[in-house]
C-alpha cells in the first residue's frame, strides 16, 4: 500500500549539516527567548553544547497474570515499549538542538536487590529513572540514599498513599492515582445521573484498594453505594472449555436480590471475575470501575487530540496496540526531553525544578498540556472513560470546576493530603 | 432566505451591513466555489458560495484532510492521508485524474508559489516531502521533528516553514538546498505556520500551548505571542489551529478549535480584536480571493461558517460532510 521510497536516515544527513548551519539554542534559553543566528551566519561563539541524557528504565520480573479474555493483548514489555517510543521521540526532536537520549534497561528478579540494580543504572550514568514498579518496591527504592539526588518516575502504583502520605521528593507519580480514576467514573455516573452503585470487589489487596478508592468516589460526587458483595477466587472459576455455563450461572447468584440500583462499580484489579459480570448479571445493568466502562489514562479506542498519531507511532514501533503503562512511560521520557530540550540541562536538580515549575507542560494527546501537582508531584491529566472497543467520554466532565483547574477535581486534593513538597 | 433576510436588514440598519451587502453581491458576480475535505466522511464538499449551498460531494480515498488549488485553480491537491498519496481532482469534472507520491500520511501541504512543487508534511515519519508536481515524483525528503504537520512558504518561495508538533519546533527550511537551516522552539503543539504577505514574519499556532508565536523570517526570533482570553470560555479549550492573513497583511483570524471561535487580530499591534462564534472544533481557514468572506471548518458540528471580512461577522453555517478538515476557495 506504501510506495517503496529511498529513506534518509538521521545520522548522515547531521553530519552532512555544517554545524554553522545549524542554530542551537544556548545552553539555558528558555522558550520565548530562543537564540537565533543571522541567515547562514557562522558564530564561534555558538558552538554546540551536547547535552546526552541516559536514562534508567528499572522493573521487577513479576509474573502477571494472562488477561481474561484471549482478546486482550499479552506484552511481555508493557510500559518499555513507551519508553522506547518517547526515547525516539526525544532524538528527533533532540537531533536539531545537538541532544541525544540513550535508556539503560534493568530487570531485578522478583523480590530481588533493588540496590543492585539501581547501582547497574547509576554506574552507566542514568540519573533519570524510570520505575516499572509496586508501591513498596518503589518506596525501597526511593529511600535508597543512593537514589537520594535522582529523579524517580513512578509510571506503575496507582496507590493513594503514595500520594496522601508517602510522598518522596525524588518521586513524580506519572501514573493516575485510583482515586483520579474512580473520580472520573463518579463524574460521568454524575453525568449520566446513576448515581445508586452495587459495588463488587475482589478479595486481593488490590481489589480492595480499588474499591476504597469507589467508595470515596461515590461520598465525593453524592453517588450512594446501595449494597457491597465480595466475590472469592475459587480455583475453576477461570476460563475452561466447558466453564461457560458455570460462569454465568456465577455471577448471576453474585448478583441476585440486591437493592434497586443503576449501575455495577465492580473492583478486580487482579482480572479474576470483573470481565464475566457484564450480561450475565441477575438484572440488566451496566458494569462500571476495573472492567466494563473503564476509567483509564490511555485506550486503543482514542483518536482525539492527535492520539491516532501516538497509536499508529506505538502500534509500528511495538507491533501491538499501547497500553495504559506504556502511555506512561511515553509521558515520563517526554518530560525528561521537554525539560532537556527547553532549559537546555539533564542534572536530576534542574529537571526536578523544571517539571515543578509553572513554565513546565507536556503535550500527550489529551487535548491540553499536562503539570504536575506541586504538593505531591502527581501528574494532572484527563482521563479516558472506555468501553472495550470505544471511548465514551473524558472526564473532568463539563461543569465539574476547581479552583486551580478543573483537573484537580481527579484524585484527592492538596488540603487532604499530608504531603507538602516543594514548598 | 437567510441572506435575503441580512441584506434587508443591512439596508435598514447601519453602514456596515451595507458594506455586507456589496460583500455579497461581488461574490454573486465572481460565483466562487469553495471546497471541504471530509476527514471522516472521504469526501469533498463542492460549496456555491453565490448560492451558499453545497452543490456536490465527491468520494476520495481514505482521510482526506490538508486540500489545495494548483497555481492554474484548475485542480484540487488532496492529502488522502490514509491512502499514503495525494489525490488530483479536476474541478471542472469533480474526477480523480491523478495521484501523486507523497510518502506515507500525508497531512498538510503547500504549494510554492509558482505552482511548481508541493512541499508535504509526512505526519508518521517526521519527513517534508518535496514533490515535483509535473514530474509527479519525489524531489527530495528533508529530516524534520516528531509529527511534522504545519506548512508555510514564503511569498518569494525561498523559505519553507516546517511546525513539528510532538517536537514543538518550527524549521526553517531553505528550499534550494532542502536544508533545515534554523529551528525556533515555540509552545507546545505548533500545528500551523503561516508568513504575512511581506514575507517579513511568520505566524505560527499552538495548540496546547494556547499561543500564537510571531516569528521574525529573518533573525528567526519570536518577536511576539499573541495571547487568549475569553469571558466564560476554559482556557484549556483555547486551542490555536488555523491562521489566515488578508492580502493587505493588516488582520489575521486565527481559528480556535474546541473554543469555537475565531480570534480576529490586528496585524500591527499584535492586538485581539474579537471573538467570533463559529461551529463546533474550528482547525481550518481560507478566505475568497477577493478577501471579503472567511471560511471556517468546524470538524464537531460538521459544518463550515461562512465570516463576513468587514463587518467580522459570522453569517451562515452550511453543513458538509462528516468531521470538515481542510478548505480552499477558487
């Protein structure tokens, strides 16, 4: 379908562009105040300045379980894969300003020496690292005094805590907390006004995170939650050739005799049973929260804001669609270039400052520049509201307001959370 | 109806519907045409902007989105993104009767100004195709940033103008040696880049950033960025997209995507003058040859407003096709 044409690869066509040629801004400049040479004119005093950036990309090999649905994709390198793309990302743009961007990739094994592998990135010079990991495992990490002067991207736990109390400074919380999630779920279910929820929870820690952080969705955004099941794992519950009529006959007892409601908010984080609750509950209602309408910072289904750019870029670099931690990752490295390409500096300290900074915004296919929260350096942004195949909506919806944007509506507020950074 | 109607209240009110109404009798004795990519919809939109209706739809290849007229305004250039190529439609047989190289996703294009080369902007892999339009090949492919899309050239044709939008540059590219030879960092998203009539400046929209960067063409400094703000609208909806400047290089109107208006500037003190309330996401801008209507595609309400240049007043919405992208009057 594509017409066969010669490419020209980056790295000649550089070397072939005299360096007098090409404009470099000045160590420093900041937008607004980009150095500009007369038409071909060669100054000495602008030679380039190049500025190599490494960065760390550290995870655990933590077995995950297979999705429910042998629809879903299975990635070996879900969140990596976005790195690499935003790495690339950074050398395009970098190219023109005599920058280069390198990622360092480490695996410790499950439950192994973090320090170790944090020791293997720093020795290869990355200070800027990205943490493909659990909230306990990144808190280890962080307190490390190794990791004391690095900056940290947590693009994995989606833990409040690590938002309300153990905030770090060398922590920027890249991913969504839960409760930004759920909040945006309790938006729309405002919206849409259903506002009587039957919550269903799993029975592992992260299923009951999810659903406390549903709870306090529903008080927020006056929704009340009518009735509260837990569904318990039993082996042979999964998916089997023979299992279908054992589910549905399942999940309608789980849901059989409840209260008037409108919708289901189901929390299974862990993928055990959420993916079986739609049409087979005892009464006809939709399912909201971890499966069903999803509340998620990316989806295969959005185009909006250029976002078929980032799909088609993802989709031909990792050879399967972008999952939400990729997208993450991808944010993650573009701000580590955003802070490069505009100050002109890589040290830990100054992109620290720069991304805490009002000058700091990322562009992410979310129809507006991202920021982060100075009190605890969590990343503002939208979040898709997603059916299986499709986008249905984005919150902060319409008329929810906030006064400092109405993005701060997602996720708990600065006067509810004990943590003060950067003050 | 509707014009009947303004025109009749025009006559009674006030000095500047008259000037309306001349507005519109000039078009009716020009009978200008204007033409709509359907991005969605895989179609062009032919408008009789005598009869302000549109009087036929032509299916194209895949996504069309940046249109533009060859130098005789004979032919429509059609990036038919997902088709990989441009698409050539004769406007006097609204047939497809040619296709040309582009590389791959072609997005937005311009046309030197002696009609001899299309530079296109390959948004999936950071390239400006150069394309010899009557060779119908590939002249050259110049590296540029991450999304390429906006597309300006100079009047005298020397200076191609680049915006990358993950990149947040715009490149200027000197078009007898295919050379980046400056690239000016502006806000983030630059999605259009556009040079005033005296080639002395170049404007150039951001999209996230909300900003309009004025670009001195020769010094490549910023020496301005126009600002926006308006009464109860969110400033995160503020998106600049499309930039138009009158042949008199005296006003701009700069479209404002899912604020639904179009800002009109003076061009001398940088000043926002106005908001004009047009349909539904507004990316793209162009104006009759004789400067006295402004075009607007309103990619959410599927339709384009039709802005009367002297009174700077939004007149009419005709409804197009599904997700209006590009516009191009002849």
């Amino acid at each position: 379908m594509m017409a066969a044409k010669p490419r020209l690869s980056a790295h000649p066509w550089l070397i072939a562009s005299s360096l007098a040629l090409l404009t470099i801004f000045s160590v420093g400049s900041l937008p607004g105040s980009a150095m500009a040479q007369d038409e071909g004119g060669a100054s000495p005093s602008t030679t380039p300045q190049i500025l190599n950036v490494t960065i760390g990309y550290l995870t655990e090999a933590i077995p995950e379980p297979p999705p429910l649905s042998l629809v879903e994709v299975v990635a070996k390198d879900k969140g990596l894969a976005g790195a690499k793309v935003a790495l690339a990302d950074n050398n395009t743009t970098g190219k023109f300003l005599k920058q280069s961007y390198e990622l360092k990739e480490k695996t410790v094994a499950a439950g192994g020496d973090l320090k170790a592998g944090l020791d293997d990135l720093v020795g290869q010079g990355a200070k800027l690292i990205v943490a493909d990991l659990t909230a306990d495992r990144l808190l280890q990490l962080a307190d490390l005094p190794e990791a004391k002067d690095l900056v940290i991207f947590n693009i994995r736990a989606e833990d409040d805590s690590l938002r309300l109390k153990d905030c770090r400074a060398n922590i920027f919380n890249v991913v969504p907390s839960r409760a930004m999630k759920t909040d945006a779920l309790a938006e729309y279910m405002a919206v849409k006004k259903w506002m009587r929820w039957v919550l269903v929870s799993g029975s592992n820690d992260a299923d009951k995170a999810y659903a406390d952080a549903l709870r306090h969705s529903a008080k927020k955004f006056g929704a009340k939650i009518v009735e509260e099941r837990t569904y318990e794992f039993k082996a042979g519950s999964r998916r089997s050739d023979t299992g279908e009529a054992q589910i549905r006959k399942q999940m309608a007892d789980l849901t059989q005799r409840l209260p008037d409601y409108d919708v289901l908010a189901v929390a299974d984080e862990s993928e055990v049973f959420g993916e079986y609750l739609p049409y087979r509950t005892w009464d006809p209602r939709p399912v909201v929260g971890t499966q069903g309408l999803v509340p998620t910072a990316w989806h295969r289904s959005q185009e909006q804001w250029g976002g078929m750019q980032m799909q088609r870029r993802f989709e031909a670099a990792a050879h399967r669609w972008m999952l939400e931690r990729d997208y993450s990752a991808w944010v993650a490295v573009r701000a580590i270039g955003e802070a490069a390409t505009r100050t002109g500096k890589a040290d830990p300290a100054d992109v620290h400052s720069y991304l805490v900074s009002d000058a700091f915004t990322v562009g992410a296919f979310k129809g507006q520049g991202l920021t982060f929260r100075k009190w605890n350096q969590q990343l503002r942004q939208p979040m898709v509201l997603a059916s299986p195949l499709m986008m249905v909506s984005v919150s902060p919806q319409e008329g929810f307001l906030h006064q400092r944007t109405p993005l701060d509506t997602l996720g708990y507020d600065e006067p509810e959370s004990a943590c003060h950074l950067n003050k | 109806m509707r014009r009947l109607l303004m025109g009749t209240l025009g006559w009674t009110s006030s000095l500047f519907s008259v000037a309306f109404l001349t507005s519109v009798a000039a078009g009716s004795a020009q009978a200008f045409t204007a033409y709509v990519s359907n991005e969605k919809g895989n179609s062009i939109s032919v408008i009789d902007l005598d009869k302000m209706e549109v009087t036929a739809t032509v299916q194209v290849g895949e996504r069309p989105r940046g249109i533009t007229l060859s130098h005789d305004k004979k032919q429509l250039f059609i990036c038919t993104s997902d088709a990989d190529h441009i698409e050539v439609l004769d406007l006097d047989t609204l047939k497809v009767v040619n296709t040309l190289p582009s590389g791959p996703d072609p997005e937005l294009f311009t046309l030197s100004p002696d009609g001899k080369t299309l530079y296109v902007a390959n948004e999936d892999n950071n390239m400006v195709t150069v394309l010899d339009v009557d060779q119908g090949s590939v002249a050259s492919e110049i590296p540029v940033g991450t999304e390429p899309e906006g597309m300006g050239v100079s009047p005298d044709g020397k200076w191609l103008v680049n915006t990358s939008e993950t990149t947040s540059m715009a490149h200027f590219i000197d078009t007898s040696t295919h050379e980046v030879i400056d690239s000016v960092l502006v806000d983030t998203r630059p999605r259009y880049a556009k040079f005033t009539p005296d080639g002395k400046f170049v404007w150039v929209s951001s999209e996230v950033g909300g900003t309009v960067s004025i670009i001195d063409a020769a010094t490549r400094k910023i020496m301005h960025k126009v600002t926006f703000e308006i009464p109860g609208v969110r400033k995160e909806t503020i998106q600049p997209v499309g930039v138009a400047i009158t042949d008199d290089g005296k006003t701009a109107f700069i479209a404002l995507g899912p604020a639904n208006r179009v800002a009109v500037v003076d061009v001398a003190s940088y000043k926002v003058e106005k908001y004009l309330l047009v349909g539904q996401r507004v990316w793209q801008l162009a104006f009759t040859p004789d400067n006295k209507l402004l075009l607007s595609t309103n990619g959410e309400s599927n339709d384009i407003s039709v802005i009367d240049v002297a009174d700077q007043k939004v007149t009419k919405s005709i409804t197009v096709g599904e997700l209006p992208w590009g516009v191009a009057i002849r």
